[in-house]
C-alpha cells in the first residue's frame, strides 16, 4: 500500500492509499481524500490515518 499526497489545485491537497505490485508501484486505487486539505503536512497527516484505520482492518498474514 502507498500513500501519495498530490497538489492538484495551488492550496488543495489530497491524499489517496494507492495497492501496489511487487516493485512497489501503484497499481489501484484503495481510497482517497474526501475532499482537499489546506496543506501538505494536514493531508499527510490524514492520509496516515487513513491507511493505519485500513492496515488494522487487514486480517493478520498467516504464521508461516
């Protein structure tokens, strides 16, 4: 999983958790901002939180 943080609008930043393949580049798209945040450091923020609420919700890989 990957989280990117884009400025599309000058001032509007969004983040989106992104699955990646094998060489870790983005393949699909898990979720995304609901809307725009006024700064870099909030959509990061946000975006962290995000993926840590989706990580907790994964079911644990089994012990191999």
């Amino acid at each position: 999983m990957q989280l990117l943080v884009e400025e599309p609008v000058p001032g509007a930043f969004v983040w989106t958790l992104a699955e990646t393949d094998a060489r870790g580049r983005p393949t699909k798209v898990a979720r995304r901002a609901p809307e725009p945040s006024e700064s870099y450091e909030a959509a990061l923020a946000a975006g962290t939180h995000a993926l840590n609420v989706l990580m907790r919700a994964q079911p644990a890989p089994a012990p191999a």
